[in-house]
C-alpha cells in the first residue's frame, strides 16, 4: 500500500518496469544539515567530505569547514583561502543527499543516522525511476542563506536539467523541512521558471510559521551544529531571519484574516462608541480607512520577510501568477501550505 502511494502507479515494483518513459520526473531537494559538504581544493581540484564524517571529525572541521560572515557579500566565507566548501553533484545529485556518510565504517554498521534519502531513492528505483532521467536530488550549502544566488541558480539549473532528461515532462518536487523554505524563496524570485518546470510540489515537515525551538539558538550565533567557539565559524547569522515566526497566511486571504479577526473583536464596540456619543460618520470612514491601510502594510513587509523579495508589489504579482498556472502542492505532516502561500 505504501509503496503504491509513492509509486504514482499502483501495483508497480519493479525498477525493469517498461513504462519509465511515462513517469514524471522527481527531483528530491533536502533539508537543513542534510546534504554532504566538501572542500575544495583550489589549486589541485581534490576534494575531502567535511560534512558529515563519523571519524577525524573535529580535525577537518578546524582545518577546512571554519568560516565567517561576509556581511558584504551575504555569503559565509571559507577563512582558509586554499579551499572553498562545495556539494558533490555525483549520481546526479543523489549522492550528496542519500547516505551522508557513506564511510565504509557506516556502510558497515549500518548506522542509520546518517541515511537522509536513502531509503526514499531505493524505494522510488524500485519502483522504476531511473537516476539521470526520471529521479534526481538537489543538495546545497545549508550554511548559507536561502536567498543567495548560488542556492537559487543551482535548483533553477537542476529543475532545467531535469526537464530535459525526461523528454520535456514537467517536475515532481519533493522536499523536506528547510528544503521547503529553499523552494518558497525560489518561488518569490522565479516564479516563471517554477511555473515552466515544475507539475507538482510535495514538502515534507517544512517550517512555513517558522522553526521557534531554533531562535533562542540562533539570536546571537546562528543555527548550531556544533558546540563552543566554533559555532561562530560555521553558519551565516542571517539563517535565523529565515526561522522566525511571520503572521503570514495566503496572498490575498492573509489580509482577510488579519482584517477580519481585527474588525469582528472591535467593530461593534466602535459602531456602539460612535451611536451613544453621535459622532459624526466621516470620522468611522477614517478609522476604517487607516487601520485597513496599516494591515495591508503588515501583509506586504511580512511577505517580504518570509519570502526574501526585494520588491514588495513584484512579490505579490509573482506568489499569484504561481499560483494560476495550477500548480499542485501538497504539505505532509507540516504545517498546512495552504494558509500561507494560496498555491494550492
């Protein structure tokens, strides 16, 4: 039962399966912390996996993953000039998001803590989606901000790949908490190569209100992975403007729902004030015109925050035009999408 659900076709367990030409193709895009980080070496192009490794851990974190923010550039900087941090693009993406240690030592003990996509990319190969054509994954440097341009321009790049490989058949998108976040940023800023790609979104446990376990955490230091000093020399700060919590809903219906929760508590009691003291109507009018504005104000810098768009009115036009091209999204065991992007 539970394979059939995530086969998309019933019945079908088999990765011989004859009709690969008529699944939509999966892109699989992970979560905070969950895909493999490498340096780079710049001179001589060798590369070490720095995230995540049981063994030497603590060594090649001090040598090749301390970084600080640029507040310049947005970006988290390497400190060692030699290197920089990337995420391996092998197995067609797959690799970087599947087994984050693939040490033989885990492969070995089967230490299933560090299995993020494993058994997601095994079940759906069984089912019979090829790697390269019909599934892949998308991991990225979690340390760094949703809104950057490497993060943007690679699932933008990913999303086109796909595309093709598959024979111009449009995406299933699969992602799992921050992943999620990732994709609503992307929406914001391109929202056309969403509609042109992209057939169905299915995001797993992703934080639309927001992650507040996160914040005390992060208020000063970023997000956390590792303990003491060093924790000043992994994550962007700025990754926790990306966790608070927004009073955002649906385009359109986050104004109604601040509108109408305000109004329905105090609009008899200002009809009430205005009756006994007979006051004059324009007065009313004028009120309802201000508080009106200032909610539409509310909305808009809300959106604007969540959704990481420079332009106010561009981020309206762009979260409504998504949502006409029918796009279907689903939300599992998350927090319900429906109340805060109107996309479904």
């Amino acid at each position: 039962m539970l394979r059939d659900f995530w086969c998309f076709h019933p019945g079908i367990w088999s990765s011989d399966s004859d009709d690969v030409a008529d699944r939509d193709p999966v892109v699989l895009v992970s979560g905070i912390a969950g895909s493999i980080l490498n340096s780079k070496n710049k001179k001589f192009g060798c590369q070490t996996r720095v995230w995540v490794r049981i063994l030497l851990a603590d060594l090649e974190f001090k040598r090749k993953l301390f970084s600080i923010y640029n507040p310049k550039t947005g970006y988290t900087e390497e400190l060692d000039d030699s290197s920089e941090i990337v995420v391996p693009q092998d197995d067609y993406g797959l690799y970087a998001i599947d087994i984050l240690d693939p040490s033989t030592l885990v492969k070995c003990t089967q230490l299933t803590d560090c299995y993020h996509f494993h058994n997601m990319i095994d079940m759906l190969v069984g089912c019979g989606y090829k790697k390269g054509t019909t599934l892949f994954g998308y991991g990225y440097d979690f340390r760094q901000s949703n809104r950057i341009g490497k993060a943007m321009n690679g699932l933008h790049e990913k999303l086109k790949a796909a595309y093709k490989a598959s024979g111009g058949r449009k995406v299933n998108l699969i992602s799992h908490s921050m992943g999620g976040l990732l994709i609503l940023c992307f929406i914001s800023h391109h929202s056309d190569v969403f509609s042109q790609y992209v057939n169905k979104w299915i995001t797993i446990a992703t934080p639309f209100q927001g992650a507040p376990g996160c914040i005390n955490d992060t208020l000063l230091t970023g997000v956390q992975f590792v303990e003491g000093f060093k924790s000043f020399f992994f994550v962007s700060r700025w990754s926790m403007h990306q966790l608070v919590i927004f009073p955002v809903s649906r385009i359109g219906r986050a104004l109604e729902i601040i509108f109408l929760d305000v109004w329905k508590i105090i609009l008899p009691f200002i009809l009430f004030f205005f009756a006994v003291f007979n006051l004059n109507p324009f007065y009313f009018i004028l009120l309802f015109g201000i508080i009106s504005m200032h909610t539409f104000i509310i909305v808009l810098h809300t959106m604007t925050q969540i959704l990481s768009c420079s332009t106010k009115v561009k981020c309206v036009f762009r979260i409504w035009f998504v949502k006409y091209q029918m796009i279907k999204i689903f939300a599992v065991f998350g927090v319900d999408i429906c109340m805060h992007c109107g996309l479904v």
